[in-house]
C-alpha cells in the first residue's frame, strides 16, 4: 500500500511539473511566414531580416521578461510563395508547431486570408503588409490580429496632400494599378486634392504586371498636369520611371511615385530616379530631420541593422520589426501568451508605444496611427550620392490619425 501511495505521489508530482512546464516555458517560437520565392521575393527578404533581428534584441537581453523567468524567442521562418492555398496550409503548420505568433505577409490577399483563419482561431498576428482599406472595417480583423502599416488610402492620402500642400501642385493626373492597392490610392489622392484645394484632371489605370506604359504616359502629357503620380510599386514602378524618363516627362511636370522602398529606389538608374517625389515608410538618413530625437534613434536603429546585415534598413524591414517588437510588447504586458490578454495589453494605456521612427498608439481598428507616419523624399542627382545607397533627401513628413481613414467611416 505504501508502495502504492508513493508511486500516485510521484505521478502527480510529475504531473504538476509537466503541466508547469507547458504553461511556463523557457523558450517559445514564433512564426515568420513570407514570400521568400516569386515576385515579392526582394521585399520579404527585408521584412525576414527585420522580423529576426526583433527576435535578436529579445534575446540579447536574456529574452522574454515574464513571471516565472526569462523566456528565449526562435524565429521560424517559412516561405508563403504568395499564394493563398501555400500559404494557409503553411500557417496552420506553424500552428501545429506549437508557435505563440505569426507575423508576415507581404502580398494583402494572403494575410486578410490568415486574419479570416484568426478570427476563428485566435492567435496573435501581425501583417507586416499595406492591406486594403477594406480589410480595416469594423469586424473584419480579428481580435488579436493588429497591422503595423496602414492602407493604399492612406499612402494616397499623403502622397496628395504632399504634392499640393508642400509642393503647391494644383493639377493631378493619377495613373492607378487596377486592384484595391491602386483603387485605395486613387481614393486617397483625391480625397486629400478634395480637401486642399486641387484637381485630378487625368485618370488611367493598368493591371499588375505591365511593362509597357507609353499610351498612358501620352495621355498624361495630353492632359498636361502640375503632378503625375503613379501607385505602380515594385518592378511596376522600375518599369514606368525609366519609360517617363526616357520620353522627358520629368522636365515637364513634377513626378511622383507614390510609395517606395529602398529595394526598388535601387533598381531605378539615378537619372530616372533624379527629382522623383515619394513617401517613404522609414529611410533610414534622417540627419537632416527637424525631430532630432527621431534622428537620433533611426541612427542607433540603421547602426544595429547595418551590424548584423551590412546594408542600412529599408522601410520593410522596419515594418516587420516594429510589428515583431509590439508582438513581443503584447507577451510582456500581457504576462501570457494567450492572444486575448496579449491584444487587451496592447490596446492598454490608450495603445501608446514607441517605435524606432517616434511614438504610434494602436488604433480601435488595430491599425499603427504613427506620429511619423511616412517621410516626403526626392530622389537625388546622381552627382549628389555619397554612396550607393544614398538616394534620397528628406523633405518633410506626414502622420497622425489624420492620415487614417476615420473611424467613422469604417463603420465605428
């Protein structure tokens, strides 16, 4: 009988120290689910480096600060090749691995996919991605699903309200890509020439893909516009400013490409790239910014990137590592990882973090609302570049909640 009793004793014991295992662990894994293959490849690559070097600060500093210890972060990462069969089938593998996270994406479709899974099965998740304005909607992304960038409206919000407010274009000839990406831009384009006094006088639209832009940029000659933007982003964008370059629409007319990274500004010869206007989610030369406490940190940021992966950070990467280290933010607060008390955490204290571009606050509709939303830059001349990747200057910024679509009208 005594034999008996130890041997239950024992059990339970053992029992209990599994169960506190399993519930207290001293590492845990979170997913990195990008399009590391295909079209998206060069830009993932950024948000990959990103996203572990989030993972790197966690760890440098003993890893997650929670109740019962320290707890050590592994970034796993999988490829999504774009494609939404892929990569559902790849975050419920993550899943099934035992992740406490998942971040990525960076074609929309795939991660408001994911958010349809999540909203079912609460995890964590953050898009490292510009999803349409509609996926922001009231009821449409899940609970713990939070985006640390914002819609194509917004981009065309600011790239509008850039060119008439601080250029004092008043005329607009706005070339879209025919998806939600280009249709979200337009909207905020002339939302923003609506509100400060201009006009889009020209309008065309190509699909995704397109190489061959000449019968459009006619059109935007005929119409004779202060300002030409374009949505075209990626190789679209490498494609369409060397065409305007070669027929001279940059003498005659201010160029704008609405949103760029560094990835793509390095594929576009200097000459085409020279004068070019943009919004840039992050560049990493702020030297010159009025902020110089924002100056100062994206210098301590672009030195650490620069340390481990030689080349300074592009807007991407940024992206994945702000919604890394708000992933990260959420566990701590939360001292869990269950995704309800992790996403009440974060929306805790009025949502309020700071970020390595300045301070945001998480938004009732779980979009970054950043001070420092996106940096007006222009393309420098070739004779100005110090190096190969100096390619812009910082003319000014945008942010605020402001440049979000209003609550209102996303149905809150």
């Amino acid at each position: 009988m005594k034999r008996i009793v130890t041997l239950l004793t024992t059990l339970v014991l053992c029992a209990v120290m599994g169960s506190a295992l399993a519930t207290d662990p001293t590492k845990i894994k979170v997913g990195i689910l990008l399009p590391l293959t295909g079209t998206f490849a060069a830009v993932a690559e950024t948000q990959r480096d990103g996203a572990l070097l989030a993972v790197d600060m966690i760890n440098k500093k003993g890893g997650l600060s929670m109740p019962w210890g320290k707890v050590q972060v592994e970034g796993v990462v999988e490829d999504d090749e774009a494609k939404l069969d892929v990569g559902i089938r790849r975050y419920r593998y993550m899943v099934s691995e035992g992740v406490k996270g998942v971040g990525g994406q960076t074609w929309a479709p795939l991660a408001y996919a994911i958010n349809s899974v999540v909203a079912k099965e609460p995890m964590p998740y953050f898009p490292v991605c510009v999803m349409s304005k509609d996926a922001y909607m009231k009821g449409k992304l899940a609970e713990s699903t939070f985006s640390a960038a914002y819609s194509p409206w917004t981009v065309g919000y600011m790239a509008g309200k850039a060119a008439v407010k601080t250029l004092g274009k008043k005329k607009i000839f706005f070339l879209a890509r025919a998806d939600s990406w280009g249709w979200d831009m337009r909207d905020g384009v002339k939302a923003a020439a609506k509100e400060f006094g201009a006009e889009v006088i020209g309008y065309d639209e190509v699909s995704l893909g397109t190489s061959e832009y000449t019968s459009t940029l006619q059109k935007v000659r005929a119409a004779k516009p202060d300002v030409f933007i374009a949505s075209q982003f990626g190789g679209d964008a490498v494609a369409l400013l060397k065409q305007v370059q070669q027929m001279g629409l940059n003498k005659e007319m201010t160029i704008f490409s609405a949103f760029m990274t560094n990835v793509v500004a390095k594929a576009i010869s200097p000459e085409a790239l020279d004068g070019v206007y943009s919004m840039h989610y992050f560049y990493y030369d702020l030297s010159g910014f009025e902020d110089k406490e924002v100056a100062k940190s994206a210098k301590e940021f672009t030195d650490l990137y620069r340390a481990k992966y030689k080349n300074p950070p592009d807007a991407y990467a940024v992206i994945a590592y702000t919604a890394y280290m708000e992933m990260f933010h959420g566990f701590e607060a939360a001292k869990s990882f269950d995704p309800a008390k992790v996403s009440a955490a974060l929306m805790a204290n009025k949502g309020e973090f700071n970020t390595v571009k300045g301070p945001a606050r998480w938004r009732e509709d779980h979009v970054a609302e950043y001070k420092y939303a996106a940096f007006l830059v222009k393309g420098k001349a070739p004779s100005a570049r110090k190096n190969e990747w100096d390619l812009f200057t910082v003319i000014g910024s945008q942010g605020g909640d402001s440049v979000l679509p209003s609550l209102k009208s996303l149905g809150y």
